[in-house]
C-alpha cells in the first residue's frame, strides 16, 4: 500500500505525531521544516496539545483506530519515502502504530524520534509505552534520534558526555535500530556533538552552542529536516548534516 503513486516525486513524508498549537514544536513544526527543506509533508496526528508558549495546559489523546486510519488514507493514495514518529502517547497506540508499519509499510524507512523527555525535562511516556518503544519502535529503524536523557531511559547507559553518547548509540544498534543519533544539547560544554553510529562505524557532528531559551521544538525540527533529507534521497550523513544547518 505505500508503494502506491511511485510516479509521484520523491520527497514524501508521513509524520506521526502530536499537534502544537503554539505551532513551535510538533507536527507544525514537522511541516515547516520537511517543507523548507524541499518535501512533502502529510501527517497522522496522534494527539492535540493545548499549549502555548507559557506552558501545555491540556493534551487530547487521538484514538489509536483514528491515527491508523490516517496512515492508511496516506499511504494508500500519496504514498511515503519516509516514515517520521514523534510524541507518540501511551501503550496502546505505539502498539498500534507499529503494528501498521509492519501491514501497511514494511518497506518505508522510519525515523524514530522518541519522544519521553521534553528539553524542560519533562517525562512525555509512560513506563509500559517507553518499553513498547524499545520492543517495537527501535527494531528495524533506520534512524533513532534521542536526546542525551532519552538514551539513558532507552538503554540504561549513563550519557553525560561523549563515551556515554557512543555506548548508548551502540546499544540501540545492538536493540535493532540500522543507525541511532545521540544528540548532546543535553550534555554540558561550550560545544555540542551530536553522535551518529552506523552499521558502518562512527561520525560526529559538533558545533557551538547556542546560548537560547528558545529550544521548544529543536528535536522535532531535527528528526523532520533528516526525514526530509532521506526523503529526498540524500545519504544518512548528508541528512544529518543538511538538518542540523537549518
């Protein structure tokens, strides 16, 4: 079913994932970045966040039937090049949407950006639907992109500098993933490296660090900008690379 329209341009990608409505992080933000970067964005929303800049003051579960209806209406038309997750909600529905990835898009790449630990360090997953992360979601990804908090609640491994990214990324392959990238906003330093690890060795990707409180969205503009780069084409590294620019 997602192999559908293969005349259509290259560039497709689904994201699964919740609704802003302060439109900083997101599927807004999915759109805005897959679509600056020179792709096509279509989406299944998972939930609707009532937030704004001062804070989230509500969360609206999508039901699990609703979000696998979305993917198939997607698939079975447009088709995808890619597959995006972010804030995926509770058990049930991670469960739900890994179950359609299996029927419906087997073949379709995902980036998992698992998302359990906001940038305020806020806990986004329950423990049952963090495990059904690492049972379901990581196995089979081409791409994982947690930050340094979420790789230490999906491996167990400390990450508190660049040793503990590489151990932690390691892990994650060794749990299935084809290639995991451990970012490092979290870590202290004047300088962030953001860890790739392949099937193929090891690449970094280092830059200063930007002295902001406006982070609010940076990891799903991340993992959308690499969606959009594989989309299009690009190798992993030049994916990484063109998403970490914009």
């Amino acid at each position: 079913m997602a192999d559908a329209k293969e005349d259509k341009p290259k560039g497709r990608v689904l994201i699964i994932a919740g609704s802003d409505s302060g439109g900083g992080a997101g599927i807004q933000a999915d759109i805005k970045t897959v679509t600056a970067l020179g792709g096509y964005a279509a989406t299944a929303i998972t939930a609707l966040t009532i937030q704004n800049t001062l804070g989230v003051n509500g969360v609206v579960a999508t039901p699990p039937k609703a979000v696998r209806a979305q993917m198939e209406a997607v698939l079975k038309d447009i088709g995808a090049d890619v597959l995006k997750t972010g804030m995926l909600g509770d058990k049930l529905l991670v469960e739900t949407i890994a179950e359609a990835f299996d029927e419906i898009a087997r073949t379709v790449p995902r980036v998992i950006d698992p998302v359990m630990v906001a940038t305020s360090g806020d806990v986004l997953l329950p423990q049952g639907a963090v495990d059904a992360v690492r049972r379901l979601m990581i196995p089979g990804a081409a791409l994982v992109t947690p930050n340094a908090p979420e790789a230490e609640v999906l491996t167990g491994k400390a990450v508190d500098g660049i040793n503990g990214q590489r151990r932690a990324a390691e892990k994650l392959l060794d749990m299935g993933a084809k290639a995991a990238l451990v970012k490092g906003g979290h870590v202290p330093g004047d300088v962030i490296v953001d860890v790739l690890a392949t099937e193929r060795g090891e690449h970094f990707f280092d830059g200063p660090r930007i002295v902001t409180k406006a982070t609010h969205g940076t990891g799903c503009t991340l993992a959308s900008g690499i969606a959009a780069g594989l989309a299009r084409g690009l190798v992993l590294v030049d994916a990484v690379a063109l998403a970490r620019a914009y």
